[in-house]
C-alpha cells in the first residue's frame, strides 16, 4: 500500500464519510445557511414531517438529479487547497440535516454527485480517491435507500481506468450512472480517447451528469463584480462541451448515451438555431456530415431545471422537449431553494409534464423503482 492510500484509510476513519456540500469547494457565492432545525430559527415546515408535494390530486415522488457533496478523505488525498477552505467556511451538513431540509422542500430523494477535482492527478492516486469516493456514496445510499442514489466518480484522464470504474460502480456498489465534468484537465470529450468510456456508458445504459468546471481560459475577462466566472463561466462551459459532442459526431456513435446536462444545458438550448446556420453559412469549416441537424440533437439529451423563471423553463421545455427535463436544485448551494415549486408554478406546463420533470423522468434513468 503507498502512503497516499495508508493516509486516505486512516484520515477517513477519523472523519464523517461524506460532508454535503455545493458546487465549488471554495465557492465565491455563500453556502446555504444551517437548516433551522439547527439554527434555531422557526422552520415554515413541522420538525420530522416531509413536505408532500401532490399533482392532479395524487401524491407525487420527487427527484433532484443536481445535489452535491464531498467525501473528506478522498479530497485529502488529492491534496486540495480548496478542501481546507471548505472545511473553514462552509456548514459541514450529516445526512440529518441534509434530509430535514429536503423534506422542507419537498424532495423524496436526491441523487449525489461529486464535482471531479481529480482530473490532472495521477493513475495511483485518481484510482484512490474515486475507490474512496464510491465506496462513501455507496455507504450513504445504503444507510437511507429511500432517500439518495447516487453518481459514480470516475478517473477520466485515463480513460480505461474509467471504464473498469464505472462498470465496479455501477455492477458492484449500486450506483445509478457517472458525474463528469464538462472536460477533462483541458481535453474535449470528443476526443476518440474517451470514445470507451462513452460506449460502456452505453452499454450499461446509465445517465451520465455532466457539471461545468468553468472556464480558466476566460479567467481574466470573467474578475470583477458579479460572480461571473460561475454566473457566465458555469453555463459556457456546458456549452461547449455540449457542442463538441455533436459536431465531432459523438453522438451520431454512440446514439444511446443519456447525458443529463447541469443548469439547464448552459446557453446551447437559448441560441440553438444558430448550431444549424453555421455549417451553412461557412461550410469550408465543417468537415464532418452529421447524421441529421445539430439542434436535432439537444433532444436526445436531458437537462436539469435549474434556469430560475417560469419563462426560461417554458423555452427549454418548447426546444429540447418537457420530457427531456428534470428536478435539480444544486443544494446546498442557494441558488434556487423552491426548485419543486419553481416547476409547480411555471403555467406553460401541463400536469403530466410537471409529474415527469419532478420525478418520473429520474425515476426511469436512475432505476428507482
């Protein structure tokens, strides 16, 4: 055994298995505040009692895809910086408290993913900290089965090492499908070197979650006021990473992957109709025929609601398709602490629709019976 693995072992035997947390780990926006069960402020919801959310007269199960959390002794391992600054400065939530919020809310299960921090490590260490990180998924999902399921971390820099991780994850631990980031240290997911990694997701018919990492290139023209490296950076990455996907013809090959992409799929679905005119108007530039139009393609994706205002649903659901839309809230990270009735309340939508983005899309995905 190396020293990292020794000093992994040990460090999680004195350290709570998961610690939920939000997208960044050393996040510019503030966290979610303590659940009042701890704060002592009056909760709107009776202590212990789940917020039922009913549709059409029938009790509905809800499902966010987009909850976040961390396991400590992975994040030791891999040596962060950002980890330290977590554990200073934001509230360290146990399944407790993480379940009295979402009962708060009105969320029956969620499931868990961990934003890949892994990716420029090495072989050793990457498989170390992803063993550490399903094994804990694993161990929170079995302790409240009716509660969370959960995404598999994978090494994705060295692709057949994600392969026989995901494949462990998914056949031996439980775990319902892979988080991935939006690239891999600076590599697009179009590269035909993750083109295995891609096909076993296939073959084992899992949805994958796709989570912007931001954009490092645009790091000087995103400082200043306004948080605009997650508020602008977050939703361009998915973008792009989205796009390389369909024009380097990655989808044409691999036409069953179930990718779920975060807040909303970024920008592609706003400004869609533009993918088809550019190949039109400069066609010298492209030099792979797709198999049918590039916006064609956003409806075999899927993507999280997180996009705020009943209008913008209402658009995303008008492209991509209701069905093709899911529950996500990004806790503990408060950018949208009505999630359930931000679908609830969007009046384009029928009943059926708001059945299906709050849980029974998921529920078909991630095999919750």
């Amino acid at each position: 055994m190396n020293t990292n693995t020794h000093t992994a072992r040990a460090a999680r035997s004195a350290e709570p298995a998961v610690v939920f947390t939000g997208c960044e780990l050393a996040a510019a926006q503030a966290p979610r505040a303590a659940s009042p069960a701890r704060s002592g402020v009056a909760s709107a919801q009776p202590a212990g009692r789940r917020r039922e959310v009913v549709v059409k007269g029938k009790r509905v199960r809800t499902i966010d895809v987009h909850a976040h959390c961390v396991i400590p002794a992975a994040c030791k391992l891999i040596g962060e910086d950002a980890y330290r600054n977590h554990m200073d400065g934001i509230v360290l939530e146990d399944a407790a408290s993480r379940l009295r919020d979402m009962d708060a809310q009105g969320i029956d299960m969620e499931a868990l993913s961990i934003n890949p921090s892994w990716y420029r490590s090495e072989r050793d260490v990457a498989a170390e900290a992803v063993r550490l990180n399903n094994e804990g998924l694993a161990e929170i999902c079995a302790r409240n089965p009716d509660r969370f399921v959960a995404f598999a971390s994978v090494a994705l820099q060295f692709p057949d090492l994600a392969v026989t991780q995901l494949e462990h994850a998914v056949r031996a631990l439980g775990l319902r499908g892979a988080a991935v980031g939006a690239s891999v240290a600076g590599d697009e997911f179009a590269d035909p070197k993750f083109h295995p990694f891609w096909r076993k997701c296939e073959e084992l018919d899992v949805l994958v979650f796709l989570h912007p990492q931001g954009t490092p290139d645009l790091a000087r023209r995103l400082k200043g006021n306004g948080v605009l490296d997650n508020v602008i950076g977050n939703p361009l990455d998915t973008t792009i990473a989205l796009s390389h996907l369909i024009f380097e013809g990655t989808l044409d090959l691999f036409p069953g992957l179930k990718i779920c992409a975060a807040h909303g799929g970024g920008y592609l679905a706003s400004y869609m109709d533009r993918s088809d005119h550019g190949c039109l108007t400069f066609p010298e530039r492209c030099t792979r025929t797709l198999k049918k139009r590039p916006t064609e393609y956003l409806k075999q994706l899927y993507y999280d609601a997180l996009i705020f205002t009943p209008e913008a649903l209402r658009h995303l659901a008008a492209n991509v398709g209701p069905e093709r839309i899911m529950l996500g809230t990004d806790y503990p990270y408060p950018w949208e602490d009505k999630a359930v009735d931000h679908i609830l309340n969007t009046p384009s939508l029928s009943d059926d629709e708001r059945i299906a983005m709050l849980g029974e899309t998921a529920a078909k995905l991630l095999r919750i019976g």
